[in-house]
C-alpha cells in the first residue's frame, strides 16, 4: 500500500517539474522570437523611405507602422505569443485528458458495467478510454475489488475508504488540467496594461517633439499618436484572445470534472448497494 501511495505523487511531482520547465523556456524562446521579428523583420531598411528606419515607414508598410511603435511593441508580441503557444498546449493536454471517444457515452457505459456487478469489464473500457476520468474511475475500481475482500472494515467504513480513494484519484488529475492556466489569466490582464505603458510612452515622446519643435505640426502630431496606438492595439488583441481560451478551456475543465463527479458518486453508490 505504501508503494502504491508514493508513485503518484511521484509522477506529479515530475509533471510540475516539467511543466514550469515549458512554461519558462516557452515564454524566454517567445520573447527571443518577438524581438528577432521586430528587429530584423518590421525594422528591416527596405521598409522605411530612404532605407532609413529612424526615419518614416513607406506608405502602405504595416510592419514598418507597427516597428514604430518602439520598444514596447516586442514585449506585447511576446505576450501574443506566450498566449499562442499555451493555447495550442492546454488544447493538446486536454484532448489527451478527454480521452478516446465522447465522455458522456462512456460513463453511461460504466454505469451499465456496474449496474450488472461487472467491475474487470469496466477496468478493461478504462484502460482503453485513457483519459482522466478513466484514471479517476480506474483506481476506484481497484479499490472496489480490494475493499470487498477485506472483512476487517465495516460497511460503512469500506464506503469512506472507497469515497477517499476517489477524491485522491481526483487530486491528482485535476493540476493536470488547469496547469498553465494562471499563465492565460494573467497575459489576459498585463498585455492591456503593457500597451497602455507603450501607448503613454509615445504619446509623451509625441508631445515632447511637438514642444522642442517650436510651431504647430499637425502631421507630426498625427503621426506620433497614430504609432502610440499601435502598443493599445496589440494589447487589446492579446487580452482578448487569452480571455476568450481562459473561459473557453475553464468551461471544458468543468464540464469534465463534473463529469468525473458524476461518475464518482455513481460508483460509490453501487459499491454501497453491492456491500448490503
């Protein structure tokens, strides 16, 4: 029993490390990405009138508008991507943590199992299923067998050791699906806070040329804002992508814990029918 309760945690415990492995090696390679684009890329000559990219983007040249916005426009870029990256790894995890097949059709399967007292078949569908609910399931169906056997527990105690077996199986699939997540909440909140930063910055810098130069310039005034924009736009962009897939993998994380309770309690309940 002891061994049995030390290599799960085990597992998590390397899975963690893993994952805060990814997580910083994804965001440091994000912002390497970001500031090669905006550098070699958007600031490449060709783009800027007489080759010059101190001087003013050839009309018509987004990248060379979107270079101008400065340096902030690399960090916002690295926000879109750290975002980027992390929805196409929570769509992965969570698609291996589905499992096989439609989530719904296979509970109802183990119901049937277990309605007819058929606990090896409905291990067997488990470990074809593969996902999290059939891990959470697998283990209580191995539990199942054991406490049967055990005559030194009372019935109700075998209910609450079953019951606890559960809830452990489901403690440790649970990090597994809303890992990264605070990583999606948080780009949801700092990106628009960073483009406002890069948004106020030009606009100062705007302004400050504005008064150096001595007279009115409308065109440069237009200009100086328009590339002060370009930070608030960015910014918005990746905060509303990280908030639509924080809500969207949120909901698919419910509906499948939710599913694995459901599960849970209707296991329990023909483990307590079959000890009368």
């Amino acid at each position: 029993m002891s061994t049995q309760s030390v290599t799960p945690k085990a597992k998590v415990s390397l899975g963690d490390k893993i994952g805060g492995w990814f997580a910083t090696f994804a965001i440091l390679i994000a912002l390497v990405v970001a500031f090669i684009i905006f550098f070699k890329v958007m600031g490449n000559p060709k783009n800027f009138e007489g080759g010059n990219p101190d001087g003013h983007p050839i009309p018509g040249n987004y990248l060379a508008m979107i270079y101008k916005g400065g340096f902030i426009v690399p960090l916002l870029m690295t926000c879109v991507l750290v975002v980027i990256v992390f929805c196409i790894e929570r769509m992965w995890s969570l698609t291996m943590a589905s499992g096989k097949g439609n989530l719904t059709l296979f509970v109802r399967k183990l119901q049937n199992f277990l309605v007819n007292n058929q606990v090896s078949e409905a291990e067997e569908a488990c470990n074809k299923q593969r996902g999290s609910l059939a891990n959470v399931m697998k283990a209580g169906f191995k539990r199942f067998k054991e406490l049967h056997e055990d005559k030194t527990l009372e019935n109700d105690q075998k209910v609450l050791a079953f019951q606890k077996e559960l809830e452990e199986a489901k403690s440790l699939e649970l990090p597994m699906l809303s890992r990264n997540l605070v990583i999606l909440s948080t780009l949801a909140s700092i990106s628009v806070l960073i483009g406002l930063i890069g948004t106020v910055l030009g606009m100062i810098k705007a302004f400050s040329a504005l008064a150096t130069a001595g007279a009115p310039d409308a065109l440069a005034l237009a200009t100086g804002i328009s590339e002060a924009l370009i930070n608030t736009a960015f910014g918005i962009s990746g905060s509303t992508v990280a908030i639509i897939m924080y809500n969207y993998f949120s909901a698919k994380i419910d509906a499948m814990t939710y599913r694995i309770d459901e599960a849970g309690f209707s296991l329990s309940q023909t483990f307590a029918a079959s000890l009368k």
